[in-house]
C-alpha cells in the first residue's frame, strides 16, 4: 500500500527536523518566544501525525 510507505518515511523526516531544524533554527533566531512558538508548532503537528497514524493503524487491524 502507498500510505504505509508515506507513513513510514515522516518518522525519520519527525526526527531530523526536531535534531537538526531546531539546532539551525536557534542559530537564525535569537528571541526565544519565536524558537518556543517553532517547537511547539513542531510538537502539535507531531502529535496530530502520530494520533492519525494510530487511528489508521487501529482501523487497519480491526478489519483484517
């Protein structure tokens, strides 16, 4: 299936950006309201992604 694929390729992009975007982001940005509004940006959309996921991934086991 090509949403597996797509799903399993935000994981690793999730983790570069909270690793590497938010050391660049402190470097560009010296107030830190706006490098606590990216993270958590970062986090809300993080946690919307993973709660889609978990709902497609239970809907995908309860009709198999």
């Amino acid at each position: 299936m090509v949403t597996q694929k797509l799903r399993k390729l935000v994981y690793p992009l999730i983790i570069v950006y909270f690793l590497v975007g938010m050391r660049n982001i402190e470097r560009v940005t010296d107030n830190i309201v706006l490098q606590f509004g990216y993270v958590a940006l970062g986090l809300i959309i993080t946690l919307i992604f993973v709660y889609w996921d978990l709902m497609i991934t239970n809907r995908e086991k309860k009709y198999r």
